[in-house]
C-alpha cells in the first residue's frame, strides 16, 4: 500500500501545482488586461513583492525547512502528545514575531508616506504595501500549519491553498473590474482585498485540517531542546534566503524606479519564464535530490556522481529548447495571453525584448538550483550562501551599469539578472568537484536539436505573421489567430521536431526515460 499511498500524494501535490499555476495564469492576464502596463498594475506588483519577501523568507522557506525535521522527529519518537506542543511552541513565537513585523512594516511604509516627497507612483506604492502587508502576517502561520500537515501525510489542503489564493484575486477583479466596472485605482483596491481574503482562507483551512489532527492552539512560550534545535537550523537558512529575496527586492525596485510601467513589463516576463522553469526544473530535483542525499549518507561517491550528473543532463534537454521556443515564440505567446484590454499594443511590443533576454538564463537557473541542492546533500551550506551573496553585488553592479548609466532600462535590469545568474552557476560547478561524464555529449546532440528546433520554428511564425492573415469572427482579430496558431501549432510541431532529433542522434537518455517508464509500470502492475 505504501508505494500507492506515496504515488497518490504525488498526484495531488503535482495535480495542485499545475492548477495552481494556470490558475495564476489566468489571474495574470485579468490583470494586465485591467491595468495593462500602467503604474497602477507596477505599485500593485510591487506593495505585493513586499509580503511576498517574508513569506518566502519566515513562511515557506527557512521556517519550514528548520520546521519539519525537529517536528518529524518528535512525531516519530515522543508522540502526538509531543507534536502538537512544539506546534505551538513555534507558532506562539512567530506569532508575536509577526504581530510586531506587520506593525513595523504598515508603520514604515504610511510613514514614508507621509514624510517624503517623491513622484505619484511612489506614494500610491507605499499606501498599497501598507494595505497588504497583513497578508505576509497570515501566509507565515499558514506555513507553520502546513508543514505539520506534511508531517502527518495530509497534503491536499496544503496543496491546494495557492489556488485558493489565485481564485480570491480571480474573483475580485471580474467583481470590480468587469462587473462594477471601476476605474483602474478602484480595481486595484478590490484586488488588494482579494489578496487578503485569500491570506486568511490559506491560514483557515490548514488551521482547520490540523484541528481534525487533534491539536489545540494555544500560547507557549516555553522554551524545550527541541525549539532550540529548530532555531539553530532556522537561523542560517534564513540568512542564506535573505540574501536572494533582497536580489529580488532590489531588481524591482530599480524597475518600479527606472520607468513608469517598467515594474509590470519585468514581471510578466519573469512569470512566463517561471512557468516551464518551475514545471521542468523542480521536477528533476524533486526525483534526483532525494537519491544524492541517500547516495552521500551510504557514502556512496560514485552513486552520487552518476545521479547528480543525470539530473543534469536532464535539465539541459529539457531547459535549452524551452529556451529557443520561448526566445523565438516570445510575441504570439505573450499576444495570446496578455495581448487584451489595456495590456495590448505597445506593453506587448515593450516585453517582447525583456522575454527573449530574461529566458536565456533559464538553463543558468535551473543549473544553479540543482547545484545548491547538491551542496546541501553533501551538507555544506557556506558555499551555496557565498554564491549567493556573490549574485547579489553583480546583479546589483551590473543593474546600476546597464540599466541606469548605459541607459538601457529594464532591458538592462534583465541582462543583469541573467548574467548574475550565470557567474554563480559559473562558481558553483567550478567548486563542486564533481565529473561529469556524459554531460559534454548530451549537451552537444541537444544544442544541435534545439538549434534545428528553432530555426524550423522561427520560419514557421515568419511565414505564419507575415502571409497569413486570418479572420475566424469579429472579435477575434488576424494577429490573435495568428498567435494561437502559433501557440497550438507551432509548439507541439516543435516538440516533434526536437524529439526526432535526439532519436536520430541516439541520445542515450531517452531510452533511460523509457525504461524507468516500463519498470514502474511493472512494479505497479
């Protein structure tokens, strides 16, 4: 039973994450068809980058990283009894701890507010992170209440929480603006309300689910062995995801402040890059962290070797050709999604370029993601943070030169995120004496494929925009059409193409694929 039980939890964690991600989609294009490209939609973006910044940093990261092993551990050796006390433990503490953070952060920014004299854009941001600042306060004890779920195998409710939130923002914008039809400051305060409905409904139903678990709420502030081991590991993991969230603090505010608009053009490029990077890359590390980390605990050098080079090999076959289709496809994908209401025209022709430049370091991050993680299986953690905090002052040095004294703007910004992003891929494999044997060879037949790939995909949207020029009804113009067959034509035509050439150049890792592929379904079976 317990392969099926682990296949299911699969299933519905992986089921939850690809819902969770169309339906962000879909919240994406409503808003950028609301507020297109204006300053509306960047200080609304960039109020949210503020809550967003500690939950990634107390909530779903180092708190729940440092969280879950002491916790298992409990569970595992003293009982629920036990359990459910450390729950409470941590959670009174992160919640004075947020208590006080949200008031020093609504205050600080009503202050900023009212003191200093800066541009429109700049109060309207200010007043907004004000507004949603709770919501960081909501999503960190949803993580505490989560992370005890996984520990007792109750992954739904956990799972399905970011489609809760994607619906409340989906919902409070066709209320305000379609339904009410209110202006763009009016849409952006309902929005803002549907971020915080959905903030309490992600605390309230893991809170709920583990209430059915047995547990109890309530303040303790008792100190135990446990609380400090759960501190001990929580302090340096929260130094080491400081160091990135303040990269990605700091490239959004040069943004927010370079043009009007540049905020909203430099995210909605990061989130089509994010969409095949977190689909592709967390995939393969979900499946090669957990055999490197037994590999090294067995003190099996070779196994560790072979897998962690597997797992690479695996991100180039699948990270280089999104790369080309997205760099080549960047206009019908990005006109076929956002390309309605404000967003169309120009904020499409202004985010092209920053697509096409910010997917070149797709393969960069993807590559940096698995090294840090094999730096962690082995168990040292300086010199992921060390290429961290390296990435940090070249992007930063890089956004300043680029984007401010050459005057290239977000263009800039983005050249710098994707060069920054190759230095700490760069230092990382330079130090993590790890062969490679076999990587060379797949690199080469992929990057012959994918440049067949694209080249056949480049003239297919050439002649595609240039000779056809169709018109299914009237409110579906000839360059939508165009897009959409170029998005369910040209894609899958793609997929064909490069697949033919890895079989025809015999690439070794696709009939490992294919017989993992027979061999689970044997075991299943």
């Amino acid at each position: 039973m317990e392969p099926r039980k682990n296949i299911a939890d699969i299933l519905i964690v992986g089921g939850s994450t690809v819902g969770s991600r169309v339906a962000g989609l879909v919240r994406d294009m409503l808003i950028y068809s609301l507020l297109g490209m204006s300053v509306y939609n960047s200080a609304f973006l960039f109020a949210f980058t503020l809550p967003n910044l500690f939950r990634r940093l107390l909530g779903e990261g180092a708190l729940t990283s440092a969280f879950i092993p002491v916790l298992s551990s409990e569970l595992e050796n003293k009982g629920s009894s036990a359990f459910f006390s450390l729950i409470n433990k941590v959670a009174s503490r992160v919640l004075l701890v947020l208590v006080a953070l949200t008031l020093a952060g609504c205050g600080v920014l009503l202050g900023m507010d009212a003191l200093i004299e800066l541009e429109a854009r700049w109060h309207l941001a200010f007043k907004l992170g004000a507004l949603l600042f709770p919501y960081a306060f909501l999503v960190c004890l949803s993580a505490v209440c989560g992370g005890a779920l996984n520990n007792l195998g109750r992954f739904g409710t956990v799972a399905m929480t970011p489609i809760v939130l994607n619906i409340c923002m989906i919902t409070s914008l066709g209320i305000g603006g379609f339904w009410l039809g209110l202006d763009k400051l009016g849409t952006v305060l309902w929005l803002c309300g549907g971020v915080l409905v959905g903030g309490f409904l992600q605390f309230a139903l893991p809170a709920r689910a583990l209430y059915r678990q047995g547990w109890r709420p309530m303040l303790d502030l008792r100190g135990s062995p446990e609380l400090r081991r759960t501190w001990e590991l929580f302090v340096p993991g929260v130094i080491g995801a400081s160091v990135l969230q303040f990269n990605l603090l700091v490239s959004r505010l040069l943004a927010f402040a370079v043009e009007q608009g540049g905020m909203a053009v430099l995210f909605l490029a990061s989130r089509l890059v994010e969409l095949p990077l977190g689909i592709f890359s967390i995939a393969v590390i979900t499946v090669i962290f957990p055999q490197i980390s037994k590999f090294y605990a067995q003190g099996d050098v070779t196994g560790f070797h072979q897998s962690f080079g597997r797992g690479l090999r695996y991100i180039l076959i699948l990270t280089l050709p999104a790369t080309a289709g997205l760099f080549v496809l960047a206009e019908p994908i990005l006109n076929l999604l956002f390309g309605w209401g404000l967003a169309k025209g120009d904020g499409i022709a202004r985010t092209v370029p920053i697509l096409q430049v910010s997917v070149l370091g797709m393969p960069f991050f993807s590559a940096v993601a698995l090294y840090t993680r094999g730096y962690h299986a082995r168990q040292d953690m300086k010199t992921p943070l060390h290429s961290s905090y390296q990435a940090v002052i070249v992007n930063l040095v890089l956004s300043v030169l680029l984007g401010l004294i050459l005057q290239l703007g977000i263009l800039g910004l983005a050249l710098a995120g994707v060069l920054a992003s190759a230095w700490q891929c760069l230092y990382l494999w330079s130090r993590s004496g790890i062969p490679l044997p076999g990587v060379g060879a797949t690199l080469i037949k992929v990057l012959v494929s994918t440049t067949i790939m694209g080249t056949a995909c480049w003239f297919a949207w050439f002649g595609v925009s240039h000779w056809l020029n169709l018109t299914l009804i009237d409110w579906l113009p000839s360059e939508k059409v165009n897009s959409l067959i170029a998005v369910v034509g040209i894609i899958p035509a793609g997929v064909f193409i490069y697949g033919s050439c890895l079989w025809l150049l015999q690439l070794e890792d696709l009939q490992a694929v294919k017989n993992l592929l027979f061999r689970w379904k044997r075991k299943e079976d």
